[in-house]
C-alpha cells in the first residue's frame, strides 16, 4: 500500500540553500518510498522567528520527524529540537570554506546538552538521516514498515551478490571454506 494522504509526515529543513547538495539525497530517499515531507530554508541566525514559529508549528501540519541540516556552527538542528517535542535528526554538513573540515557541524548538532537530544547522523549522512526517519515512521504506520524490510531485503541481496563475485575471484594463497 502506498501512501494516500496530503498531510507531510516529515519536514526536512536546511540552513541554507547551500545545503541542498547534500540534502537532496534524503529528500530523493523520502520520495523514492512515496512519504510525503516538506523541504525548507530556513536559519537559526537569519531568520530565527521563522525557525521558531515552523517548528512549533510542525506537529499541527502532521509532521511526525523532522530532519535537520546545516553546517559551519550548525545551531539549526538543536534550536528545532527546543521548540517542538518530535523527534529532531541532525545532518551535519561540510560546506563552505571557512568551516573546519566539517568537524565543527559534528560538534554542534552532536554535543548538545543534556535535555534537548538531536540524533545525528555523520557528516552529509543525509540517506541515513531519511532512512532513520523512515523507520521512526514505520513505529506507527504499516505500509511505511513494510516499506522499511523491503529496503533491508535489497540490502541483504546486494551482499549476497557481492560475494557471488568474490567466489570468482581466485588467488594463489587464498583459502576458501565450505
Ligand atoms: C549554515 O551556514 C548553513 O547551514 C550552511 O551550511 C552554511 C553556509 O551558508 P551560506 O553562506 O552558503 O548561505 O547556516
């Protein structure tokens, strides 16, 4: 079964449109499996009001998980999560030149105090934040579940395959068992 309503069960939000290369992979995944979600810019810095307002607002759109991406000193994620009680996934994301390798996003969606949790996945996990996301989902709506075992199914083929091929690949001192 695919899903019927309008209503977006996930809002994926970015601090900048610059973050869209790496997001685009978790809005690609949300579409692949047919959820509905929300794509935004929005910034904790320069427009912390519309940050506020749209995550207080989130649950009453019927959104269920909200996926958060930034970088640089990346408060998005954890701003998010103090003005809403659903679940808050954290992409952090290696961008402009200034930042430090990326590890300065880690840090910040990472580290967050005691009391408001982002989960957070590695740096420009964006298929993993949506996958999380998906199997949050997959708690409370059947045909997202379903949805979920078909990915790992593919996912334990893919490996099956994988070692199909190394079966052909011989080596003078390889030992092979079974
Ligand atoms: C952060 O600053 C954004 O999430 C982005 O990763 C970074 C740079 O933003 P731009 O200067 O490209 O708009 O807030």
């Amino acid at each position: 079964m695919e899903n019927q309503g309008n209503a977006p069960l996930v809002s994926i939000i970015m601090g900048s449109t610059s973050d869209m290369k790496v997001v685009r992979a978790a809005a690609e995944y949300l579409d692949e499996l047919t959820i509905p979600f929300e794509l935004n810019a929005l910034s904790a810095h320069r427009t912390p009001d519309r940050v506020a307002a749209y995550a207080q607002g989130a649950k009453a759109r019927g959104v269920e998980v909200i996926i958060a991406a930034a970088g640089g000193a990346a408060h998005l994620p954890g701003v998010v999560a103090a003005f809403t009680t659903l679940p808050v996934i954290g992409i952090p994301v290696q961008g402009a030149e200034y930042a430090v390798g990326g590890l300065d996003s880690v840090l910040s969606i990472l580290q967050m105090p005691s009391g408001i949790p982002v989960a957070t996945v590695a740096l420009n996990g964006a298929k993993n934040a949506a996958i999380l996301a998906t199997q949050i989902l997959a708690l409370k709506h059947e045909w997202i579940d379903a949805k979920v075992l078909e990915q790992k199914e593919a996912l334990r083929v893919k490996i099956e395959q994988a070692n199909e091929m190394l079966r052909g690949e011989q080596f003078a001192h390889r030992v092979v068992k079974g």
